[in-house]
C-alpha cells in the first residue's frame, strides 16, 4: 500500500485530534485564561488605582513637611532706608514686581506696596520718609505695624530629602522645555504611556544587544520616584503602567508637571538629598527657580539622567557637554532660536560660591527634623498630621549671623596665621541668637562649613571658661534674699592674692589669663575684670556646693561637680546651656527653654499646637538679684574684658561675659536679643585666643547688625524692679562714700543691704575694718573675702 501524501496525511491527523470536542475545551480554556488575565487586571487596576487615590487624598509628599521662617515685622519708627528695605524683603522671599503678584513688591507714587502669599493676608502699602517707616497701610486701615506672611524655607522629608516647592505657574518656560527635550518631548500629547518611543527604543535595545534608550515618560518616572522600588523585575514595570494611566486619569498635564518638578532626585549635597529643580536652583546657582536662565534650566534638565555623575560643582565639563547636549535638542525642536543657542552654549555655568546658601541656616533644619521626627510620631499616634511647621528662624537675623560669622572667622584665622606654632588648621564657631522673652531661636551656626561637617557645635560640649563666673556671683550676691552667716553685695571686697585652695587633698592654684594681678576690688570690677582667683574666693566663701545648685537652677547639666574649678568654668557645657542659662538673665530672672519650632498645622491651616518644648518660664533667681547681677554684667560691657564691644561700634544698652578656657566664648544680650558665640578648635587643641579677640568680635558684629533689623532696633535699658537702692560707695573700701575719698562710682543694692557707715579707710583716723560688719544696716554684711593659707 502506497503512502498517502503529504497533504492528506496532515489532513488526516488533523481530523483525529481536532475534534469537536476537544475544540470545545481548547476554546474553553483559552476562555478561562483570558478571563483569569482580564480578572487578573482589574483586579490590579483597582488595587494600585485605590492606593494611588488614598495617597493623592494625604499629598503627594505625605511624609514631609513645610518648613516657615517666622513673619517679617515692620513697624512705623522703623529705621530703615529703601535700600535696607528691598534687601529684608528679598531675604524674606519677596521679588520685586510690577505684577501685583503673591510674594513680590512694587514702587507706586512713592510708597512700597507688598503683595503678601495667597494665605489670606492683606496687602500692604508703606510710605518711607527720612530713612524710617513713616506710615504703614494694610487692608485700607492704618497700622502702627505689620507682620508679613512667613516665607517657606524648604520641604523636610524624615528620609533626609530637601525641597523647595514650585507651583506650575511659577515654574520658567524655559525650564519645562529644557525638560521635555531632555526627557519626555511628547508629554502633553500622550496619555501616559508614549507607545512609538517605547517601540523605538525595544527596536534599537534588540539592534544594539544592549539597554541603550530608555523610554519612560515623565508620569513613569514620577510614579518610580514616588511609590515604587528601584528594581527592574516585570511585576514592578506592571505596577508601573497601571500606575501611570490612572495618575494620568487623576490628574491634569500640569499637576504631574509640578510633582515631577518637586519630586526628581538632583544629587546629594552635605547630609541631605537634594530632590525638585527648585531645590537645585538654590543649591547650585543660589537663585529661586523662577530667576534662572535658559542655559541653567538645560544643565538642571541634563542632570536628571544621571545626577551624580553630572554634579556641577564636581564635574564642571562634563556638566557643561551635557547641558550643551540638551541646549541643542531644544534648538532641534524649535523650543529656542538659533541666537538663543549660541548666547547659551557660551554663558558660563554660573554656580553659586556657597552651594549650600547661607539662607537656609542648615544646622538649624537639623533641629528641626529632629525635632519633626518626634512630633511626626506623636501625631500618627494622635491620627493628626502637621503638614506645615512655623519656625522660629529669622531669615534676616540668620542673613547677619552668616556675614558676621565669615567676618569674625577671618580675623580668629589671621590672628592664628601669626603664631609660628599653628598648625593650619581651621578653628571652628559656632553662634545662636534668641528672643530671651521667649525662647524663639532666631539664628543658628554650627560650623563653618556644613558641607564638610555636619557637627552641630551648638550641642557640643566645652569648658565655658569665664561665661560661668555670674553663677558664682548670683550664688554670692543672693544671700541678700536667702540671708545666713554672711551678706554679699556688688560692694563686696575680695583680694586677688596669689592663693593655693585645698580641695579633697589636692591644691589648686588658679592665675589670670595674662598673670595680671589687682589686689583688693569690689565684687563689681572683679566681675569686669573676670578675675579668676578672685572668682574661686568667692565661690569658696559662698560654698562651691551653692554655686553647683546655683547652676543647676539656670538649667546647666549634672556634670558640673563642686569643687575650686567650678567658678573657672571647668566643667563642660554646651553653647545651647549657656544660651538658656543666659536667659534668665536677660528676661528679669525667669528661665526659658529654646525652641525651634512656634507651631504647628495641618494641610488645611488648623492649628496643632506648639512646639513640645515650647518656652515655660522658671523662676531662676529673684529679680531684684538678677537686676544686679545685669547691672554689674553692664559693667563688664563698660570698663570690662568686653569693652571691646563699645569699641566696636555697638552702643545700645547691653550686658554680656567673656570666657576663655580652652576656647573663646561670648554670652551676651540686650532686652531682645541674647547671643551667645563659642570659637574653638574640635581637636580640643587650646584657641589661645581670649574670648575678647575671638568669639566678642563675632558677637559685636553680629548685634550691630541685627540692630538695624525689625524688632532688635531699639534696645531699651533694662528696667529696673522695686526694692533697689542707689549709693555712691569708695571702690577702695566698699563702704559709704566720705569726703576724703577720691575713687568713688554709683553702686547698687537690694535694699536694707547698702552700706550706712561712710568709709573707714580714707578718715585720717581709719582702722582696719572687721571682716563682718552690719555697716550701720542691722545685716550682716561680708566686706573682705580672704584665704588663708593652710
């Protein structure tokens, strides 16, 4: 029998197994499996469409927060010229603008007119006359001052990213091209997903035997960047599509334009990652986003693909081949001319000196993110979000605390530059400023450099030096209140004698910085003096445990151990301790906590309170004792180790210590503003520098520009309370003033406690008075501290 043929045999076998049957169940499984792959979509569809729309409904930056500086003030009386003026607007984040804008000011027939965020506040209209606000009108009303709206620092996440959020209408034109050229030149035509390029690009991927194009869209990478991993299985590029068309359903061209603008990681600069091209703008070309030029919009659109290969400030022409690279697809889709082109592909880069912008007070963010990292948790506990946190940084006073700072630093290194025994290296600094009435923290350095360290000098800890001798002399001087065995007053004598003091069998002999020596003073200019045996005679007589306590009341730490070096300040402390210790101080004897942050607010602008440290005053000492302790800090200021400060320049009414230990320290303040600036080295190598030529300098010339600055202008004189006595006393004894003594001075006293008995020592019949005496009052008062030797 002869085969079949070909045909037929397959026609045959054809018949055998295609049957109807089994027709039907092929049909019916392919069916099913279709069906399984339709379910199997929906079902993934609903499932990422649903998350997508819960995380659209939080922001689309749930996990960060808008950090504000506080408002700028301005008050009639102000004085300020208009130059002074546009500088503290442009600080506080106002531009210049014929507009009528949100954020900008004009000049209109003499008078400045600043146009406020869209947050609901008024317009305002100022007239300048004389050099000083003469007139202030806002929402039609005359005002005596204002408070414009607290301009946005930047965007914190709590994984360390760093924005500063844009809004479409905002962002150039010529950043959104140099974008669409570089990344996605079809985004508002498609819907999401670009299918021609995608084709394109597997076709030339399968050519090459290599990844050579990519083809995600904008949306793509947007949602990437937003809520998937960073990894290439297919379950993921799956996620990634259905993503992509419901975002594209959810929200218009412009919405995911300004999310991709605010969300695009461009590089890391310091401890933080830098994400949104106005972010960027800032970090590398210290301008606000809306002020950059063409040629600076293509190299932040060129750093997109790779951004830390393309980092500006590491690979200047690499960066620019790029940017080149981009500035020629625009040209070669009609986005810019030919002129355009050739005037940007010649402009230089145009980086910013500091890429971390002195405005944005870095070490200052890290107290807030710390700080927002408890709250943040506290919240989510409570089932509230604060979306917004209002600072207490003052854009202008952290403005003067950088200049002053570069200033002061510069003079700390020539200083150094002249021992033949310095190393080279770098001193470190490190200043804050705050409102002594309230704890606000207006201004903060850690570090010269945050870029390079992002140590936090403010919480380190260092032996203050002399910055702690008022503690010993509150210690002292508030027996006037407590009473006891003995009674000190600012008239007090004490003798800087070359002393040992035994202390748990060991001696201690202290001497000035310079050897000096003064013999026999009052407590008031051996305070000035910042004299050091004296200091430790005081502290002897009072007990070092008194002091310890004394201390511990003005909110210093526990290591503090009461012993002879004590009122030396040898026991270490932070600049943060000192500066709340210091308020106290400054605010008539009540005790504040810093704070960074005023309050808090959710997305729709309803309060949370304020910050969990927030200012609680404490009673630290009585008033009228503390106004003594100011009076005698004044003194130091006057004819004191900081005196300098009056030579200086700065002349508002002021009270403030040097310190010097293994470093320079100032702690000083008028009734606004408290100071306090550490200079040393991190090595814990010795400054050599008295506080008086380091840190004071930065100090001074710090407050004399905060003193041209809203609030902080007019300084008055420490008010004095009820219960102090003026007496004219001799400086050589103490005592009540005679006629034949010849260095006399005004000295204060809590009344009852001033010397009634005129002086012994200048009557041609004087005898050597007792060591204890009631001058005539009834109160025993101490006259001499002595030490005998043992």
């Amino acid at each position: 029998m002869s085969p079949l043929p070909p045909t037929e045999r397959l026609n045959a076998w054809l018949r055998k197994v295609v049957t109807p049957r089994r027709v039907k169940i092929a049909g019916l499984a392919a069916g099913i499996s279709l069906g399984a792959i339709l379910v199997a979509a929906v079902t993934f569809y609903f499932i990422y469409s649903h998350r997508i729309d819960r995380q659209l409904r939080a922001g689309v930056f749930a996990d960060s927060v808008n950090v504000y500086a506080s408002p700028l003030y301005l008050a009639v009386g102000d004085m300020l010229t208009s130059a002074d003026l546009a500088a503290e607007l442009n600080i506080a984040g106002y531009r210049e603008s014929t507009t009528g804008q949100p954020l900008t000011w004009r000049t209109e027939n003499g008078r400045v007119e600043i146009f406020p965020p869209e947050d609901g506040s008024a317009p305002a209209r100022l007239l300048l006359a004389n050099n000083q606000i003469a007139h202030i009108q806002s929402d039609g009303k005359d005002v005596r001052d204002i408070y414009l709206a607290s301009p946005l620092i930047t965007t914190l996440s709590t994984k360390k990213e760093e924005r500063l959020p844009v809004v479409f209408r905002n962002i150039p034109p010529v950043m959104v091209k140099a974008v669409l050229a570089a990344e996605d030149k079809r985004f508002f035509q498609h819907d999401g997903l670009d299918i021609p390029r995608m084709i394109k690009a597997a076709y030339t991927d399968i050519r090459e035997g290599r990844k050579e194009q990519g083809a995600s869209t904008l949306t793509m990478q947007l949602v990437r960047g937003l809520w998937l991993e960073p990894d290439k299985r297919w379950r993921r590029k799956l996620e990634e599509i259905i993503m992509t068309i419901h975002l594209e359903r959810a929200w218009p061209k412009e919405k995911i334009f300004e999310a991709y603008a605010n969300q695009i990681y461009l590089g890391r600069q310091a401890d933080y990652s830098v994400h949104g091209f106005g972010e960027a703008a800032r970090m590398f070309f210290g301008k606000k986003l809306r002020d950059i030029s063409l040629a600076q919009a293509a190299l932040l659109a060129g750093m997109v693909q790779r951004p830390s290969y393309f980092n500006p400030f590491r690979w200047p022409e690499r960066v620019k081949d790029r940017r080149d690279v981009v500035l020629e697809m625009m040209r070669h889709n009609g986005y810019i001319t030919a002129k355009q082109y050739e005037d940007a592909i010649n402009e230089p880069l145009g980086l910013t000196s500091d890429p971390l912008n002195d405005l944005r007070a870095p070490y200052f963010l890290d107290l807030v993110n710390e700080l927002q990292e408890k709250q943040a948790a506290k919240q989510e506990n409570s089932g509230e979000s604060g979306r917004n946190v209002y600072s207490t940084i003052d854009l202008n006073l952290q403005h003067a605390a950088d200049e002053a700072v570069a200033a002061g630093m510069a003079e700390v290194d020539r200083a150094l530059g002249k021992r033949t025994s310095h190393s080279g290296a770098k001193a470190e600094v490190a200043l804050i400023a705050l409102d002594p009435r309230t704890g606000e923290i207006k201004a903060l350095v850690g570090g010269r450099d945050y870029k390079k360290s992002q140590l936090n000098r403010i919480l380190s800890k260092r032996p203050p030096g002399s910055v702690f001798k008022p503690f010993v002399y509150a210690a002292a001087l508030e027996t006037a209140i407590s009473g006891g065995a003995n009674v000190y007053t600012q008239a007090s004598m004490v003798d800087d004698s070359p002393t040992t003091f035994w202390f748990d069998g060991k001696p201690y002999e202290p001497g000035n910085f310079h050897g000096e020596r003064f013999g026999t003073m009052t407590f008031r200019e051996a305070l000035a003096k910042s004299d050091n045996v004296a200091a430790v005679k005081v502290a002897q007589e009072v007990g070092y445990g008194r002091v310890v306590r004394m201390a511990r009341r003005f909110g210093l730490n526990d290591g503090i151990r009461a012993t002879p070096a004590v009122a030396l300040g040898t026991y270490q402390v932070t600049p943060f301790e000192i500066a709340r210790a210091y308020t106290a101080f400054a605010n008539g004897g009540m005790l504040v906590n810093p704070v960074v942050v005023s309050s808090y607010r959710n997305g729709n602008g309803a309060g949370l309170g304020a910050d969990a440290h927030s200012a609680r005053g404490v009673r630290a000492l009585d008033p009228r004792i503390n106004w003594l302790m100011v009076n005698m800090l004044e003194e130091v200021m006057r004819s004191g180790t900081a005196a300098g400060v009056r030579a200086r320049g700065f002349v508002l009414p002021a009270a403030g210590k040097t310190g010097t230990s293994h470093d320079g320290w100032f702690a000083g303040f008028t009734t606004q503003l408290l100071c306090v600036v550490w200079v040393g080295f991190d090595d814990y190598t010795e400054l050599g520098l008295e506080g008086a030529r380091s840190a004071l300098p930065i100090w001074t010339e710090f407050m004399k520009r905060a003193s041209r600055i809203g609030p902080y202008r007019n300084a008055q004189e420490f008010p004095s309370p009820k219960g102090i006595t003026q007496t004219q006393i001799c400086t050589e004894s103490g005592e009540l003033a005679g006629d034949e003594c010849e260095n006399t001075r005004e000295a204060y006293f809590v009344s009852g406690t001033e010397p009634r008995v005129k002086c012994q020592l200048h009557r041609e019949d004087a005898v050597v008075p007792n060591v204890a005496s009631d001058n005539g009052s009834g109160v025993p008062v101490r006259d001499v501290v002595v030490n005998s030797q043992p």
